[in-house]
C-alpha cells in the first residue's frame, strides 16, 4: 500500500475515534480532561492528516506524469 493511502486510513481512523469520543465521552469527566474535549482534538488532527494525505496522494500522482 502507497504511504498516501497509509496516511489516508491512519487520518481516517483518528478521526472515527475522535469523533466516538465526542459522541459518548459527554457525561464522563476525568480530573484531568473530559472525553469530548480530547475527541475534537482528536477530529481536528485526523482530518488533517487526511487531507495531508490526500495532498500527498495528489502530489505524488503529478510527479510521476512528469
């Protein structure tokens, strides 16, 4: 598999966990930080992975045209 398409799922994946965080980590507090705050962090830096990704899928295809 192409390291693109490795970042793409990794992003993904960070994502779909930040995200249950943000779902079902609500109601639960910890001393130290909540769930939900953790699970945007988490959405945040997922999707830019994905999109790095994606650029790097893009960028490596233009290359090889050349």
């Amino acid at each position: 598999m192409a390291p693109a398409h490795k970042t793409i799922l990794a992003g993904l994946a960070t994502f779909a966990v930040g995200s249950a965080l943000w779902l079902f980590g609500l109601d639960v507090e910890i001393v130290v930080f909540t769930p939900s705050k953790v699970g945007v962090v988490l959405m945040v830096v997922g999707g830019l992975e994905t999109l790095y990704g994606l650029y790097k899928s893009v960028r490596g295809a233009g290359a090889e045209r050349r």
